[in-house]
C-alpha cells in the first residue's frame, strides 16, 4: 500500500520497514506407526479422512468439505475444486486401487445415509449419528482426535502435522518436487521448503545408508590390495 501511495505521488518517501524474524516451523511429524496406531482408534469414516491428510497432506477442512462427486473410484482419483482451498487453487491425487479401500468404505457409508434419510447427501465425509443432523456436512473432529492421541500415546498432536509429513513422504519417495507440490497444494517454494523439514528418523536411515555404502566401498578396497 505504501509502495503504491510512493508511485502515485502521494507519499514523499518509503519509510523503512524491517520485517520480524521469522519464526522456526514447526517440527512435528507422524512416523507410520503413530498414524497407524492414532488411525485405528478414530471411527471408519474418520479413518478415510487422516489416510487423505496423511497421504496427500491436505488441509482437514478441505478434506471435510469434499463431495461425493470429487471421488472417482474406476480410475483411484480426489480431487478438490478451484475455491475450496486456502490459496484458490484445484488440487488433486490418485491412489493405487488397493490403497483407496478407504474412500470406497467412506462413500458406503455416505450412501446408507443417503438411503436412511431419504434424500441426497453430497458430502462424502457427513455425520452419520449424534446430535447433529445425519447427512449434515461435518465440520470438525478435534474431540475424536484428541481422545484417538491420548489413547495411542502421543498425545498433543497436531493434524497439521500431516502436511509436513506428507511433503516428506512424497520427496522421500522420489516424487519431483514440482509436483509433490501439486499433490500438497503448496502455492510457493519457500513455503514448501518450511515443510520439508528432515525428521531424526530420516537422518536415522542417512545415516545407515552411508555406513552401508562405506562399508561396501571398504570391502572392494580390501579385495583390490594385494
């Protein structure tokens, strides 16, 4: 706004402005056996959405907010509409038939409501008993996560953390990066770069790795001298 006043005329000079040092991100992560052991302790429905964040690393909300229309179980694909998510871009990703068990039991369970009510439920993730209205869109889960942690002893976890773990993941995996972000909808690179934080069970492995390596260049070193 100020740089814009300048060009226009309407301000003399640029004050200057330094800008707070930025703050360390977070380092959280979900190792495979804490999502494992935190997933089996969430309801079926539940269940599907975390494999999403843990997967892809999308946002809970936009996961919540996904239609029956955005999955397509023939060809293993999700996908998120323009608008939908925080920086207005379409998101999408495929999954291996053997992996996507989970979006065909959470659109069974979107269509026995369906057939309970008596009318079309478009969501895919909508609450099914309680309180609320079957059918309705949910909103949010922080209750039944938060009891799912404490039960599978890692209490205080953040759902967040998925998106950090899925950039990992999918880097880990060889996925290039451009679209690892793609899949992760992350808009920057800088951004991306925050989240792909190495964990200590990655340098862990790196460690190993080079040992390994050592060891077989050591031992072809030996079987060369004379």
């Amino acid at each position: 706004m100020l740089r814009l006043a300048y060009e226009h005329g309407k301000l003399a000079r640029l004050p200057v402005i330094r800008k707070l040092k930025e703050a360390a991100p977070r380092e959280g992560f979900f190792e495979r056996a804490q999502y494992e052991a935190v997933r089996r302790r969430l309801n079926p429905d539940l269940q599907a959405a975390v494999a999403i964040a843990y997967r892809f690393g999308w946002r809970v909300q936009e996961i919540l907010g996904l239609e029956r229309r955005q999955l397509d179980l023939e060809a293993g694909t999700l996908r998120l509409d323009p608008g939908t998510t925080k920086n207005d871009e379409a998101g999408w990703s495929t999954s291996r038939p053997s992996s996507s068990g989970s979006w065909a039991s959470s659109w069974s369970e979107s269509e026995q409501s369906s057939a309970k009510t008596g009318r079309i439920i478009p969501f895919l993730f909508p609450y099914l008993s309680g309180r609320r209205r079957a059918g309705q869109r949910r909103r949010d889960f922080r209750k039944a996560w938060a009891k799912a942690c404490e039960r599978a002893q890692v209490p205080g976890r953040l759902r967040h953390d998925f998106r950090r773990t899925a950039v990992r993941n999918l880097v880990n995996a060889g996925v290039p990066e451009k679209v690892a972000m793609t899949i992760t909808g992350h808009r920057t690179r800088s951004v991306f770069d925050r989240y792909h934080i190495v964990s200590p069970a990655g340098l862990q492995a790196a460690t190993r790795r080079l040992a390994e390596a050592n060891g077989h260049v050591s031992g072809h070193v030996r079987a060369a001298a004379p």
